[in-house]
C-alpha cells in the first residue's frame, strides 16, 4: 500500500514539519521531507524505463525511497539545486542547473503521482497578470490596475485616479521584504527607475476588511483580520501582532475562488480579498504556495488536517492539470 506521502520543501520549514506531525498522527501516514536543493550534489536520482514498468529512485539525505511507493506529493516550497563547488565556470555551472531542472520536473511531470500543486500549474498561476485576468474572466471584483515600466502611463494612471494609488512589485527580492505601498507625488519623480523593472500599480481600494481564504480542493476557510499598526491598512504582513478571526464568506465568493483555482490548475491556495464598507469583496492575489499556520493558530480552523487529507485522499489522479487558456 502507497502510504508515504513527499514533501517537496526544507526540512526547517515550519509547515512542511507541522504538516508532517499531522499525517503521521492523524491519519497514519508515513512523511518524507525531501530537500530537492540537495540534488545534485547530495542526492542521486535514476528514473529507469523499461517495457513494462517505469520506477524512479531518490539516494539521498533522507535515505533512498521509490516514487513508486508514494501517494501523493506536496510542492510546498522547492530549493534550488545546489552545485559542487569545483563546478567553477558559470557557463558549466548554469548548464548543470539547467539539465537538474528538466530532469527533476520532467519526472514529476511523466510519473502518475498526485501532486499538490502541479509545479507547472504553480509557476504559471505566480505570474499575477495571468491570474488578475482569470479573476476578472469569472466575475471577480478587481482593482483598476496597471502593470508598467513606461513612466508616462504611470503618471496618467496615477493623475486619473487622483494619486489614490498603491504600487507593489510582481515578487518580492530574495533578500528583502517588500510590502504594498501608496504611490506619492514625490514616488512620481523617480519613475525614470521603472526602465530596469516594472511594477504593479492599483487603484487604493477604501478600508473596510481584509480577509485571508485557504482553499484545499473544495474545503474552504475564511479569515478577517484585526491591525493595530496604522501602515498596516495597506498591508496586513506589516502588524506582527495582528490577530485573525474566522470570517462568514458568501457562498457565491467561496465558488467563484473555487472556480479561480480550478482555472489555474490549482488544489491548494491562499487567497487575499478586501471587504469594502459596502460590503463587496475586491480580489486582490493568490498564492498557490502560501503560509497559512497563523490563520489556524488564531482561529483554530483544520487548515493542516485539510491539506493532510487532500493528500492522504488525494482526488486528482494525474498531476498534468489542463490549463484553461486566456483568451
């Protein structure tokens, strides 16, 4: 019987060890926390075919298993491939990276193993212009948006609004956190900057509630939550000492986000939407990799126990999701 469950992510990631204790305890499931950043270094891999059987094999830190043996896969957060340091010339160096990328996806791409999320599904549903227009495909209330590096359409943008603007960008650095922030007059002066990058600009959405729903297939859990940091009107991430309550979220909101995932070949995903004073809902972004441990640590809501089951009871047989294309 299939009863290991990989989980794709660094063995000090608080999630992947929490997620880890659930399906062990709750439902008798046996966890594997790989670190794929260990390939191909510390980790040797072999997927072997031959007429009548496909296996592939992992050598690693953790011992050596078989996917074959797996039930499903959870893609929490995957490293990048760590190379030898006798590997010294960069153009070696990325090719190596490059033919570890393939190979592992590959894999994961051609083996039937359930896979929460699909990586390939993941990567595209991270790109926000791709999913700002699925939302807004399926009726989803959106900001007014603009995604530029032309100075010129900012500041049009900007003035048409009257300079109730927010910028934020696509990503955040590895090296820094970066939070939404309002665009100023005086932010104006330096758009020459956006020729080495663009950024994501919106209209300010009026303060009302700020509501966090983690999706697990068709399990959904809404949370608002309560700042004390004035900054943290525009982002709730900037309060460290912010606490969540469960939220009442309208059926017809829970199945449009549904739908949303669905359309961007995702099972799991951490949703942002604003509650307006009116009582509309504004979508803001998804995460299909998102954190959602404080979520349950305030509320008490089973966000843990809910992955762990769409894992152990994984509903998707084939990991390549069909993508809905944008028309």
């Amino acid at each position: 019987m299939k009863d290991t469950i990989l989980i794709i992510g660094q063995p000090d990631d608080v999630h992947a060890s929490a997620l880890a204790v659930v399906l062990k305890s709750e439902f008798d499931a046996q966890p594997i926390i790989w670190d794929n950043g260990s390939i191909p270094t510390e980790s040797l891999m072999d997927f072997i075919l031959s007429k009548n059987d496909t296996d592939f094999s992992l050598k690693g830190p953790e011992g050596s298993f078989s996917l074959n043996n797996i039930r499903s896969i959870w893609w929490r957060r995957p490293s990048k491939f760590r190379l030898d340091d006798s590997v010294t010339d960069p153009k070696v160096r990325a090719y190596c990276l490059s033919e570890c990328e393939t190979f592992f996806k590959g894999v994961l791409n051609a083996v039937d193993i359930p896979i929460i999320n699909n990586p390939f599904a993941e990567s595209l549903a991270t790109y926000k212009p791709r999913q700002l227009k699925m939302a807004q495909r399926i009726g989803l209330d959106i900001p007014r948006t603009i995604m530029s590096n032309d100075p010129e359409h900012i500041r049009d943008f900007w003035e048409s609004l009257d300079g109730k603007c927010i910028y934020k960008p696509f990503a955040s650095p590895s090296w820094t956190f970066s939070e939404t922030r309002l665009l100023t007059k005086e932010d104006l002066k330096d758009l020459d900057k956006l020729h080495h990058a663009p950024i994501i600009v919106q209209e300010k959405i009026e303060k009302g509630m700020d509501v966090r729903v983690n999706i697990f297939g068709e399990a959904i859990f809404a949370a608002d939550v309560n700042t004390h940091v004035p900054a943290a009107e525009l982002d709730w991430r900037i309060d460290l000492t912010a606490k969540w309550k469960e939220h009442n979220l309208p059926d017809a909101i829970g199945r449009q986000l549904i739908l949303l995932l669905n359309n961007l070949g995702l099972h799991y995903g951490c949703i942002d939407l604003r509650q307006q004073p009116d009582g509309n809902y504004k979508f803001f972004e998804v995460n299909p990799s998102g954190q959602f441990l404080f979520v349950e640590i305030d509320t008490g809501q089973p966000l843990l126990r809910s992955l762990a089951k769409l894992l152990v009871y994984p509903e998707v047989k084939n990991p390549q999701i069909a993508l809905q294309p944008l028309n």
